[in-house]
C-alpha cells in the first residue's frame, strides 16, 4: 500500500491553521506565499527590480519613484488550499511629487466567511492568516505599512517603509522597518531599439523585530493554570534582483506607443534571520504597443521540511498571466493622463507534501489573483518622440 499524502499535508496545514503557536519557519513561510501583485505571480514571484508603482511597495518601497503622479492600486486573491471561501485584499495608494520624493501606503488583510472560517495569502509578518483562540477561529486586523521614497542623486533611488503585525487584544502590535534601494536607466544607444537596465535590493523588517505574544498552559480539566509570553523573531527577507528591458521603437502608434517591450527580471530571496528558506526567481513580460502584457516565469524555492520527509524542500513552478493596458495619456498626447492597467493570473497552488499532491492524492485547485491599478499623471507626461 502506498504512503498517504493526506497525513504530512494535514500536519502542515494544522500548523498553519493554528499560526498563534507556530515557529520563525512559518513566519518565513508566509514572506514567501501568494504575492499582493498579479503581475508578479505571473513572473516568478519576483519583483524587485522592475520599474515601479504602488503595486511594489510591499517588496521595494524605492519603486516608487518611478511612478508619475498619483497611483491606486487594488488587488484580490481568492481560495486558499481547503479554505473555498479564502480571501486576501491588498489596497494601495501611493504619489509622488516632483521629481525627489514620493509617499505611498498599502493595507491588507484576510477575509473571513459568515458560514465557514476563511484564510488569507500574506507577503509579510505571518498574522495575515486566520488564527485559533479560546473563542475559536477569528480573522486578524488588517495591516498597513507606509512608506517614503526619494532620489538623493540621479538614477539611484531609496526607499524606507514603516510597517505593523496586528496581534491579538491581549498583545501589542509589532512594528518593524525596511529598507529598498534601485539604480538604473536607459542606455546611451541610437537606432529604432532603446535599451534599459535596472540593479535593485530591499530587506523586509531590516529592524529584525520580535513579536511577544501570550500563551497559556492548561490543566487536565482544560482549565488555564498559567499565563507566560512567547517571543518569536520575524523573519528579515532579503530580496535582490536585475532587470534588462529591450523596447523596439520602429514602428510607433500615434507617435506615442511603443510597438514592442521585452524585460527580463531575475531575483534572488533569502530569510536572513533563520536562513531555513531561499528562492531563485525569474520571469519576462512581453508588452505589445503599450497595451498587453504577456507574462511568464519560474521560480525554485528552498524550504526546511521540518524533519518530515513526507514534507518537500524544495518549491519550484512555472507562472504565466497577462496584462491590460488602457494608457490614455499617450492615445490622447497628454490631453487626459491616466492610465488603468488590469493584471491577472490563474495558477496551481503549490504542495507542500514530497509527492506534490494534495488530500488523498487529488492536486490542490488553482486559485486567481486579479489586480487592478489607476494612474493619474496629473499633468501631461509623456511627450511626442521624433523618429529615429
């Protein structure tokens, strides 16, 4: 008889479930789960060096000096492994001023079902998911994080953000800082093919912060018997990442559009405080005349098993999603600067258990992740090219 898959699955998602008592491997875990970007989903997971907007403030708060004007963004993922009804919303909202300094502020949370209890997908500090207590399964306060950007001399851009764990009632919420740098811009080349390239790093809680939560030891008759603290260190996640963009200018609509982009991106992730996960990250995008965006990647993920070989160590997948584009700005040569880009994928969610299955056997199904930005330039931004 083969070994059940359902019985190393069902521990790890115990574990997960029950987060209030889990370890830093966990808090790790939920640095490297679902992305609050779909267009970074569909490219590998990695995002640090592309060229930025309110989408990137969770992984690089210096992205967001390259935005213009004033940035929304809105995100969904939804169904979470054997949660049906599982959610998880991120908001964004982020402007930048002149050409030295930008602000921006994101919120998130989980959503939690009337009928049955729901989780969420987190990027950060591990509270994002449902968690157990003596009144039963309740969904955590959403987070925030803001975050400042600016650009001390030219081409090199720094960011810092400031960001929270909500913990119970009974327990302070934990701060913790980060910090993002990115250097690039566009090479001195002539002809129809302009060419760009960018260098980037961040580390998520650079403050290597600690969360002190309450615990509670139980007599036989499950009555508390005692109350005691439990300090956990947050993960402190290292990202670093090149991205090369090759934009063909040869043939342009409205004098405006390009007809052709292409970037390649590749990263690099490491938990710094337990180094018990790590991830190579790589993705393309492929933007025809300014307006769809094609997308793929693949990334290979490092994880400790917990001493389970029924558990895998290593996570790796291939993404792919796509992108709409309406940018008004250059259809209308800066009469009406905005631009809305839709970005969405629908891929498989990925097994923890050595055999890559789900219960009994049955893969886990697929879940989607939309995203939905606004920019509005504020003033005209974009300007006619002569041809060369």
């Amino acid at each position: 008889m083969s070994k059940s898959p359902a019985i190393p699955v069902a521990v790890l998602l115990t574990v997960i479930v029950q987060g209030v008592t889990a370890q830093s491997w966990f808090s790790a875990f939920s640095y490297f789960g679902r992305q609050p970007d779909a267009r970074s989903e569909a490219m590998g997971r990695g995002n640090v060096a592309l060229q930025g907007d309110a989408r990137s403030m969770a992984y690089n708060p210096a992205a967001l000096m390259d935005l213009r004007g004033l940035d929304l963004y809105m995100h969904s993922a939804t169904k979470w492994y054997i949660y049906e009804n599982a959610g998880f919303s991120h908001g964004a909202l982020a402007y930048r001023s002149g050409e030295r300094w930008a602000v921006g502020v994101a919120v998130d949370g989980a959503s939690l079902s009337s009928e049955n209890f729901t989780t969420g997908d987190q990027i950060e500090p591990r509270r994002g998911f449902i968690y157990q207590t003596f009144d039963g399964f309740i969904a955590p306060e959403h987070r925030m994080m803001l975050s400042l950007a600016c650009t001390p001399v030219d081409h090199l851009n720094v960011g810092v953000a400031l960001g929270n764990v909500p913990l119970n009632s009974e327990d302070q919420d934990v701060l913790y800082g980060s910090l993002g740098l990115s250097h690039g811009g566009e090479l001195p080349m002539k002809g129809a093919f302009r060419h760009a390239f960018r260098a980037a790093a961040s580390t998520q809680n650079i403050t290597f912060s600690e969360e002190s939560t309450t615990g509670y030891r139980l007599d036989l008759h499950g009555q508390v018997d005692s109350v005691f603290r439990i300090t956990d260190h947050l993960p402190a996640i290292f990202r670093g990442g090149v991205a090369y963009t090759v934009k063909w200018e040869g043939l342009r609509l409205r004098d405006t559009l390009s007809a052709a982009a292409f970037t390649m991106h590749v990263q690099y992730d490491d938990d710094l405080t337990q180094r018990s996960r790590s991830a190579m990250r790589v993705g393309g995008e492929l933007l025809l005349c300014d307006m769809l965006a094609l997308r793929a990647g693949w990334y290979s993920e490092k994880v400790d098993n917990g001493g389970n070989s029924y558990n895998a160590t290593e996570l790796e997948q291939f993404t792919y999603g796509f992108g709409l584009v309406l940018p008004c700005g250059p259809l209308t040569r800066g009469s009406v600067p905005i631009t809305i880009a839709f970005d969405f994928t629908n891929l498989p969610q990925v097994s923890y258990s050595a055999d890559g299955l789900g219960f009994n056997g049955v893969p886990w199904e697929n879940f989607q992740s939309i995203g939905l930005r606004i920019n509005y330039g504020l003033r005209p931004l974009l300007k006619s090219r002569a041809r060369t």
